[in-house]
C-alpha cells in the first residue's frame, strides 16, 4: 500500500523532473520554451481534474497556478502527436510507480521468478478518432463507416512482486497476442498467466521454447491429443461428481505436438448458471451467440499447464488463476 507521503514524493518527481526529461525524450520539447514538460502536463491533468469537461479558456486559467501565461490558440497548438506521445509516457511512469499492490504471500510462487498476470481493457473514444485509433467495425457492408474509435490498453502484473507494467496502448483492434508488450519478453523461470484471449499455440509453444512456464484456461475449441498422437474426446475423461478433480497429460498439436498436463473440475450448479449468464451476456454484447461446446464446458475448470506437477498441482492452479483476478480488477 503506497502512503501518503510516498504518494506526494512519487507525483513530485514524475510531474516535475521526470515530466521534463521525457518532454525532451518523446521530441515535446525540443528547446528550452516557456511551457515546459512539468508544465503542460500538469496544465491538462489538474485543469481536467477540476473541470472534466474545461475548454482550451479554462485550461489557460490553470496554466496561471503554474504562474504560465499561454492563449487558448497557443495552448491549443501545443497539442500534437509529440505531446500525445509525451502524456502516454507520463501516464505510464505514474502508474508503474503508484499502482502496486503487496506481494501475493503464495508459497509456490517462490518456484518462480516471476508470476506474471497479463491483461487488456479497451476504452471507447469519439468516432472522430477512428483514423488514429481503429476499433472494430460492425459488420456488413456499411462496416467501414461503423467502425468505432478506441484504445486498447494493455498491461502486466507480476504477482509475486507486486509490480505493475504498463500500460502500453495500441488501437482497440489489435489483438492482444499483438500488442506492444507482445515485444517485451517474460524472463525465463517466470510463470505466465493470462485469460484466454491470449490462447495461441504458436504463442505458448513460443514461451516453452523460452522456459517460461504457463497456467491459462483453453479456449473450447481446443483439441488434445494423446502420445499416440490420436485425438482425445474431451467428453469421456471429464469428471462427473461435483468437485471432483482429475489430471492428464496431453498434447497440443497435431503436428510438433506440445506436452502439457490438463487439469479438469467439476463446479457446482450454481458456479455453471453464473457462467452460462456471463457467456450469453458477453455473446450478446458482441451480437454473436455461444457455441455449444462453450454452453456445455462451463460445467467445468480446464486449465492446460507446462509447469511440472510438484510447482504447479491442480489446487495451486486454482488458486493462481484466482489470483489472475487481481488484474481483472485494475
């Protein structure tokens, strides 16, 4: 929990000197002008913590706190993509350094260098913003004119350090195996945790090749194979009696087939209705309708593992994708 104190010293440094270093750093600031870094970014932060909603006249009125004398036209040619780049660092070192949370106290997290939650949230921007930030589009043949505005916000959270990465942004119809931290390496020996939008084989195949260890629920579609190489009905080996677990070890891929252990539990019927509302509402959000397969799965935990059986066993497993929520809530 970050005091008070700590808080006031971190918001010092980031809007004063370090505010001023990536002015220089990000091309916002390519001399020494009136309107520094610190400036202009306090400028917008406190104006539009006052007044949400403030003009380029009421942002002026607060540039005389900082005792800066700038028009609305002057401030107004200030906003550029350089600036735009400077606030996106801004924001990023604020939040890296004052969204932390205490170390999760999990014994088997100590196995591993890091336990690393990864997540995205998108955010919705005025369609006047579509050509910068694309979203998706609607479908059909007027799609293009459809097509949303927003911003994809994506981060990392490692668990066992309490130590927040991000956020990196990216148009709201990138994918979230493609974003910016998609070139930021997880170190090996870490853990990896993510929601099922990040479920690719290509991409799991990539971080067993880097010894990196991951815990992530399969998307229902997945396909298991044998040793034998032979494809396995999910059907038959699932667990029938409520809390009931099992485990198998399996294989993803026909072709260069990747070794993991499934683990399967059966929840209870009231854990399977809230599942079924959550699907058919979020199917409903994107106007789309759930498979059966999905409708018939949330019956059941599946969670697919590389990590050997004495680091990871079935009820640490749960209790890490518990954990994973930590970065739901954020």
């Amino acid at each position: 929990m970050t005091s008070v104190s700590q808080l006031e010293r971190i918001l010092k440094h980031v809007l004063e000197e370090r505010a001023n270093a990536l002015a220089r750093e990000t091309g916002f600031v390519k001399r020494e002008r009136k309107l520094t870094g610190a400036d202009f970014a306090q400028i917008l932060l406190f104006g539009h913590l006052h007044t949400p909603q403030a003009s380029l006249d009421q942002l002026t009125q607060a540039a005389q706190l900082r005792q800066v004398q700038i028009s609305s036209s002057g401030l107004h040619q200030r906003c550029t993509q350089e600036a735009a780049r400077f606030l996106q660092a801004v924001l990023s070192e604020l939040v890296e350094q004052v969204v932390t949370v205490q170390a999760a106290p999990i014994a088997l997290f100590k196995s591993f260098k890091q336990v690393i939650a990864q997540d995205s949230s998108t955010i919705i921007l005025p369609a006047a913003l579509k050509e910068l930030w694309p979203g998706c589009g609607g479908g059909g043949q007027e799609s293009s004119e459809r097509t949303q505005a927003a911003l994809k916000l994506h981060v990392r959270w490692d668990l066992k350090h309490g130590q927040l990465m991000g956020p990196r942004l990216s148009a709201g119809r990138v994918h979230e195996l493609h974003g910016p931290l998609s070139q930021e390496p997880v170190r090996p020996g870490s853990l990896y945790v993510a929601d099922r939008g990040y479920w690719s084989l290509a991409h799991l195949r990539h971080l067993h090749k880097q010894k990196v260890r991951f815990c992530q629920h399969p998307k229902a579609n997945t396909v298991f194979w044998d040793r034998e190489g032979k494809r396995i009905e999910l059907e038959r080996i699932l667990p029938r009696i409520v809390g009931q677990v099992k485990v198998k070890h399996v294989y993803l891929g026909a072709q260069n087939p990747l070794p993991v252990r499934l683990l399967m539990v059966r929840v209870p019927e009231e854990v399977v209705v809230q599942r079924r509302e959550r699907l058919a509402q979020e199917a409903a959000d994107k106007g789309q309708a759930v498979s059966p397969k999905q409708w018939e799965l949330a019956a059941w935990t599946l969670i697919v593992t590389n990590a050997a059986a004495k680091h990871v066993g079935p009820a640490h497993a749960l209790v890490i994708m518990r954990e994973r929520w930590v970065i739901e809530i954020v």
